[in-house]
C-alpha cells in the first residue's frame, strides 16, 4: 500500500503535507480503497475556516458517505475542482493530483497527534 512518507496522516484516514503555513489535505489510499467506489466529493466554499478535527466535507461512495476532518485548524484557499468534477480520479491517485484542499493553517493545535507513515501504516494494520 503506497502511504507516502513526506506526509502526516490522521486516525480518520486524511493527509496533510505541512503542519505549518499552507498545505495540502486529501484522504489516504487505505481510505479510498476501504470506500470503494467514489461517485460524489463535496468541499467547502474558499475561504471558509475550520478547526481541528471538524467535518469540512464530505466524500460519497457506492458503499457509505463520510465526513472528511481538518487534520489542522485553517483557512481554505483553494478547491481541487478536479476531484470534484471527476471524484472517481480520487481511485487513480489519492496524494499527488488527488489532494481535495489547500489550506493556510492557523493553529498547530493537534499536530502532536498526526502520524508520520511508519506510525500511520501500524495503525492500519493494529486497527483494520
């Protein structure tokens, strides 16, 4: 399973690339393989702000529809409108042209709590 080590990654199954200034969020590989087919993503307006840990969206499959968590407080800058347009890319690439936000964090609050891919990848298989 590609889990990608320059990243951070949350129990809910998001990614974030920094824990400071802008960064990318999507959702993991294991997270788009365990919702199987993806019909429909829904993100938020630009410029909408979110704490740690709150639902800032959410991504729908054949199987369920769920929330997606801001790994870090911030602020939204930019929508891949790509994932949006065609959410069943999130299948192909998850992490490089897969990311759904950008965001400009505002607080390193709950960044302690991010795992790096070596912690990631143990949680997954000690809880899946």
């Amino acid at each position: 399973m590609d889990i990608p080590a320059n990243l951070s990654y949350t129990e809910d199954h998001e990614w974030i690339s920094n824990k400071t200034g802008t960064a990318k969020v999507g959702i993991s590989a294991f997270a788009v393989e365990q919702l199987g087919d993806i019909v429909y993503v829904e993100l938020p307006d630009i410029g909408s702000s979110f704490a740690t840990g709150e639902a800032f969206g959410t991504v729908e499959s054949t199987k369920t529809v769920s929330d997606l968590n801001m790994p870090l407080a911030g602020k939204i800058i930019e929508i891949n409108q790509d994932i949006v347009d065609s959410p069943e890319s999130l299948q192909e690439d998850s992490y490089r042209d897969g990311w759904l936000i950008k965001v400009e964090i505002s607080s390193d609050e709950g960044a302690d709590s991010l795992m790096d891919s070596e912690a990631y990848e143990k949680f997954i298989k000690d809880n899946h």
